[in-house]
C-alpha cells in the first residue's frame, strides 16, 4: 500500500545534507520510503495533508528515560539533604529491595514509553534510575519493555543495565561505591541472554544491546567481560562515563587510573562504544582539539558521544564543546536522559550553551545540532538508512505542528519550532511505515488512565527514598517544596 504524506513543509535529504522542500510530499509503501519532493504522480492509496507542519525525520534519542521522572527530585539538592538521595551502607547490606513489582515496573515503562513517542522520538536506546531497584535491571523486566515498545510501536535498542557496585552514602556522610561482584556478573549473563531473545524475535524494531551502568559501578573483570562479549557478537555498547569529577576520583581511588586509560586496558575502546556525557574527559573540561589529545583518541576509536543538553545544564554541566568535538571528527549525537524527554527543548539549550562556551553567536549552529537529533543517532547505530527522508530509507517520520497562534511567525520552520516551540507540538509519527502517534494520541492507549497510574508510581518512588536514607528523613525533608505548603484551617464562626 502506498501511503502520501504532505504538509508545507518537508525536511527531505540529497544525500548529503538535509534540505528543504516547500509544499512537499513523501511517499512510503510498508517500511520505506518511495518518494520525497514535490508533485508526486505515482500510485496512491492513502494520503493526508498536514496543513501548516513540518515533516521532518524521526528523532532519535540514545539516552532515552525509560523510567518515571526522577530529575525533579534530585537535580537541587542542598548539601544537607543530598547524602539523602543516595543508599546509606545499611540499605545496601541488609536491607536492599525492588520497590516496584513486576507488574508496576512494566507500568512505568510504558508511562515512560508512550512518553517518548508523543515527543516526537521514533528510535531511542533506554536509561532509568536502578536507585528504585533491589540492584539492576532483570531480564524479565527487559522482556515486558521489549513487548510494550512493540505494542506501541517505537524502534528499541534495548538490554537491561548492570553494574557491580553502587553510590553509597556512609555512616560519616562520604560518598563511595560498594561492590558486589556477583550481582554484576549475574547482570551480565542476564544481558547476554537478552541479546538471545531479541534475536530470536527477528523484529527489525528489536535490536539487543550491552547496557552497563556508569564506569565507577564496574569492576574491571565486568568491563573486559562487556567488552569481550561485544566483539564477539558485534553488539553496541553504550557506558556512562567521562561525566564528573567524582567519577574520576573514585577511579583514580580503585584502580588508579582514569577513564580513558580503563576502555584502553579493558578493551572497550574496541567495541562499537556510545558515550554519554562527554562533560568532563579524565576530571577536566576537554582540551581543544589537538593530535594525540583526548578528543583526537575518541575520534580515532569511532566512540559516539550522547550529548543531554537539557539534563547537562540541569545538573550545572555542560559540553566543552559541541563544536570542538565536531571538529575533532568525533560522532556526536543526543540524548534526553531524564524528563521531559524533549528532544528540541534539548538542542535550543544546546545551542545556547555552546555559544556562551565558545563566546561566539555562530557556535553550535542548529543544522549541526538537528544532524546530530537524526545523521549522527544513525551513524552510532551503524544505520544508514535512519535519520533521513530519502527513497530506500526507513519510513521513520515526525510530523511537527506550526500552526497554533503561540508558535509565532515562520521564518524558517526548524528555527520557529526549536526557538519558539517544544516537542509537544508533534502530532503524528510514522516507524517502519506504521502509524505510531495519531492526532497527539497513541491508538490503544489510554492516556488519561496511564498519567495517573504514572503520578501513583511517582509518588511510591519518592516515599521509598525515606527508608535508603541514613537518616530516614521523611520526603518532605528530602524534596521541600518550593514554598511552605499552607495549613488550612476553617474560620470561627462568626455570631
């Protein structure tokens, strides 16, 4: 069946660059792409015209919350309260839990899910909080995600993550990692077993993937593991790292090295690596580009680095730079990692951040950054045929609306949506060719229900945050509200 999508706006691709087509057209039969221009006079069996909108490739996000919102919680702390937010050692000896059921977990996936696709996101790779969690991800929890994203309809690269050790807050109020190297080589196997079962899916929307936790939560022996398993399967690996100086400290602390010389020694410098932050390289901001620096080893490795502008900027971060990266030929490409999961919120701030680090108006222009959102998600896949509006690629497609009163004038549509707009604009998706979100909807899911099962979950996430605490505090005590809240009492009466 041949499916004719329009709108007044089109971001096609020339097999180079993203270019755009007014009054445009695309063409899609089953999962790929016909057609895309103008004055199509093919076969047709279905068409819609979007009006006012720009259709543009689907987003692809690398690290993607798969999980109910924890940023709100945790992104202001006061030194008072953010031991708090950590397990105190007793938790993590004796008294360590699942906070969620099954049943519950699979829930907040699919909150976190449906999320993901009425934003805008096509194909995403998962991040949640494990804080929540007895240690990890399980198997079982990553198989009831994996049947969710298909229900839905979205392209995961999926596995669940595994770590050997865990922050931990001490009796003296010091941060450390605790380790426990059998649960992070049972994660392990439980990830290798996942790159077995979404095999045998044979679903193209269903790719496994090696998804450890950040690099001070693993030991060396669970490194060289994921990195010896990767090469023989050909698998992606995605590792939180080059992130803070703690990260860096708690290293030096345990194996007295830095980052880079750990994916050096491990081996996972020879794995298809993703990298998100990329903030910090070794506990400093990173050097310019330079032969035999830093940036000049990622680039030489193929690392692909997850840029969060929005959660970076959140946690007082940042990336020096967007464009010294570029420059030293390293793939970037972008992630939300935390809520809302709003990948064009994500490249204005993006934008911005660049410009105040480089002190120049033309730094981290947008098309770099919109290539980074689809060219450069697809080439840390190794999918060529991803990110871009071409006869033979993928019909993964967003439909983003410019047509309301507050969206203001259109000068160029790309720069209205992400200066003056947010992701929530979109109103249509495409993945393989099916529709995923219809008319700001997801068919098959109520939305209303699903808001506030996810508020309910949210609010068991932040009571357990009590019962880690060394000092058990109360939530109200970790997360005071922005002003007191007022206490209510009911006048005398009067005569």
């Amino acid at each position: 069946m041949f499916k004719k999508i329009s709108a007044q706006y089109v971001l096609g691709f020339d097999g180079k660059q993203h270019t755009l087509i007014e009054g445009g057209e695309v063409v899609f039969e089953g999962d790929s792409i016909v057609f895309v221009g103008q004055n199509y006079d093919g076969p047709v069996d279905e068409e819609r015209d979007y009006g006012q909108s720009l259709i543009m490739p689907g987003l692809i996000d690398l690290d993607a919350l798969a999980d109910i919102d924890h940023l709100i919680l945790d992104s202001w702390p006061s030194p008072d309260v953010a031991a708090g937010h950590l397990w105190s050692e007793d938790y993590f000896a004796n008294r360590r839990r699942d906070v969620f059921t099954r049943a519950e977990r699979a829930k907040v996936r699919e909150f976190a899910l449906a999320q993901l696709a009425l934003h805008g996101i096509t194909t995403y790779m998962p991040i949640a909080s494990e804080i929540h969690s007895s240690w990890a991800e399980s198997l079982d929890e990553l198989v009831d995600m994996t049947e969710t994203s298909r229900r839905i309809g979205l392209r995961g690269y999926l596995g669940p993550a595994y770590r050997s050790g865990i922050h931990v807050t001490t009796a003296a109020g010091a941060r450390e990692v605790h380790f426990d190297e059998a649960e992070g080589l049972a994660g392990l196997r439980d990830a290798e077993s996942f790159l077995d079962y979404a095999a045998s899916l044979a679903d193209p929307l269903v790719t496994g993937v090696l998804l450890p936790c950040r690099i001070e939560t693993l030991s060396e022996d669970l490194m060289r593991e994921t990195a010896r398993i990767a090469r023989e399967r050909d698998a992606l690996v995605r590792l939180h790292c080059l992130q803070s100086p703690l990260e860096d400290e708690l290293l030096h602390r345990a194996a007295g090295r830095g980052v880079l010389d750990l994916l050096e020694s491990t081996g996972l410098f020879g794995t298809r690596l993703l990298i998100p932050h990329g903030v910090v390289i070794n506990g400093q901001d990173p050097a310019a580009p330079a032969p035999g620096g830093p940036l000049d080893l990622l680039a030489r490795h193929g690392v692909s680095i997850v840029h969060c502008p929005l959660t970076s900027f959140r946690y007082q971060k940042q990336l020096v730079s967007f464009d010294r990266f570029r420059a030293a030929g390293v793939n970037l490409c972008l992630g939300t990692d935390s809520f809302p999961p709003d990948l064009v919120r994500g490249m204005d701030v993006g934008m911005h951040l660049a410009r105040l680090v480089e002190q120049r108006p033309d730094a981290g222009t947008l098309a770099d950054y919109f290539d980074a959102a689809t060219l450069g998600g697809a080439q840390a896949l190794g999918r060529a045929d991803l990110g871009r509006l071409a006869p033979g690629m993928q019909a993964d497609i967003t439909v983003v609306s410019l047509g309301h009163f507050g969206d203001g004038v259109i000068e160029d549509p790309l720069r209205t949506l992400v200066l003056n707009g947010t992701a929530r604009q979109v109103t249509d998706t495409f993945v393989a060719g099916r529709a995923v979100v219809v008319d700001r909807a997801l068919p098959g899911l109520d939305l209303d229900a699903l808001r506030a099962d996810g508020q309910q979950l949210f609010d068991q996430m932040r009571a357990a945050y009590s019962e880690r605490d060394s000092q058990l505090r109360e939530p109200d005590e970790l997360f005071p509200p922005t002003y007191p809240r007022a206490e209510i009492t009911t006048p005398a009466a009067v005569g």
